[in-house]
C-alpha cells in the first residue's frame, strides 16, 4: 500500500491541475537572470530582488519588481530600456534561477523532511513529491497547517482519496509559509493465539478477520470464538473489554486478544 501511495503521488505531481493554479510572483531573496538577445553586454547571470524589492539592471540601474510575474518583470525592464533610450525595441529575456522568497516544509514521515522552494503554483501532491513520498510508517492522512488572512488553517487530507480514488479537489494548493505534516499511521495490536502477534498498521475499515490474517491466523490452540476487543475510551481513559465478530471494524490502539481454546 505504501509503495501504490508513493507512485501514485508522483504520477499525481506530474498531470494533477492545481488546485489554484496562478503563475508565481517574484519576493525578496529570488535570483533572476537577464539577457537582451544582440546586446551579451546587458547580461546578467543573477540579478538578486533585494530587501526594497528591486533588482539591478545594466544602464537603467534599480527596477522594482517585486510582486510581479517573471513575464510581467521582463516586460518592465523592456520597457525601461526603451524608455531610457538605451535600445530600440530590446528583446529580453527574464529567468529565474533561485527561488528563494518562498518556501514551505514538510515535516513527519516522509523520505527527504525539510523547507522546500515554491517554483510556481504548487499543491500538496507536488510537496510530498519532492520530499520523496511518505514514509513507511507515515498515514495515510497529512496534515496542511495553510495561512491565510493572518490565521492558520489547519487542513486533514486523504491522500488515498486524493491518489487512489482521483478527488483532486483534496489537492489544496500550497502557500508560502505553510507546514504539511506527515504523522504516524495508526496502528492495532494483537496478542494471544496467533502465529504472529505484535502491532500492526491500521488501515482504513479494517476488521477484525483481516487484523487476524496480518497475524498469521489463529493458532491450533485458538478460537475464532474466543476474540476480545480491548478499547481505550476516550472519555475516561478506562479500558474495556467487549467480545468481538469478524466483521468489527478496528479503531487506533485497539488491542486484539485471542484466546485460547477450552476443548
């Protein structure tokens, strides 16, 4: 299931539509190259937006362009150019190179943890692409913490929903600032008459004959009669014990007892 989860994300990052898809503006910290096609005199291999939002250009000196598109940025230099007299109708070229102005992390059970830059629109699919997928232990439910309006919105995916079943609607776009985190899938446990007893991940509407079957089934001396369920209850924190069927759907940290057979 993790190694679906994760080819499933990569695919996802390469034809998935963001969901609010819009070209990337240029902050402070960015690094963009400028050449004028004719003119190897005005290149220039990195141009860094500055704290005052302006970057250097031969001739013309300090254009602001923070804020701006990389078109929108190319067409301001352009037009200084001309403007400046300097060359007629320049052809320019504005690339950026280092996005650096803004950045979001990954947290948790994922492969490569850390601060990502945003190179254009990116979602939630891209960032767990280029964190190299959720980890083996990671759930199957992320966690984005968005800003927005001076708040923070704290976000639960599914990402087996979003990847397996194609709700892309759940591919929320990602903004400068933002946390996705990755935490620990849940998990069960099971004791007693089984051939492999021990904790187990939870997957989502397990029952109990399939938390038996992760267990390597019940052993000669066991009884499919004789399974408890031992549940913490959230109230109180008390545990109870309560006979179990087959087809019982499991909650995190549920304890599976088999019990040995009397006859």
């Amino acid at each position: 299931m993790r190694l679906i989860t994760y080819l499933l994300i990569l695919i996802a990052s390469l034809v998935t539509a963001p969901a609010f898809a819009g070209d990337y503006h240029l902050g402070v910290g960015d690094i963009v190259s400028i050449n004028v096609y004719g003119h190897p005199d005005m290149q220039v291999d990195e141009a860094r937006v500055d704290g005052n939002g302006n970057i250097a250009v031969p001739l013309v000196g300090e254009i602001s362009v923070v804020g701006l598109t990389p078109n929108e940025a190319r067409k301001r230099v352009s037009l200084a150019l001309e403007k400046g007299g300097y060359i007629i109708k320049p052809n320019v070229n504005l690339l950026v190179q280092k996005y650096r102005s803004k950045q979001a992390s990954v947290l948790g059970n994922v492969n490569q943890p850390g601060k990502y830059a945003l190179e254009s629109a990116t979602t939630v699919s891209d960032l767990l692409a280029l964190a190299g997928g959720i980890g083996p232990h990671g759930s199957d439910t992320v966690i984005l913490l968005h800003k927005a309006d001076n708040q923070v919105k704290r976000i639960p995916i599914d990402t087996i929903a979003l990847f397996k079943e194609g709700k892309t609607s759940l591919d929320y776009a990602v903004g400068s600032g933002d946390i996705l985190y990755v935490p620990q899938a849940e998990v069960f446990y099971i004791y007693g008459e089984v051939q492999h007893p021990g904790a187990y991940r939870l997957e989502k509407n397990m029952n109990i004959m399939e938390a038996i079957s992760l267990g390597g089934g019940i052993t000669p001396r066991g009884t499919e009669r004789g399974v408890e369920i031992r549940r913490q209850d959230g109230a109180d924190g008390k545990i109870s014990t309560t006979k179990a069927t087959q087809s019982e759907l499991l909650q995190p940290n549920d304890v599976v007892y088999v019990k040995e057979s009397l006859f």
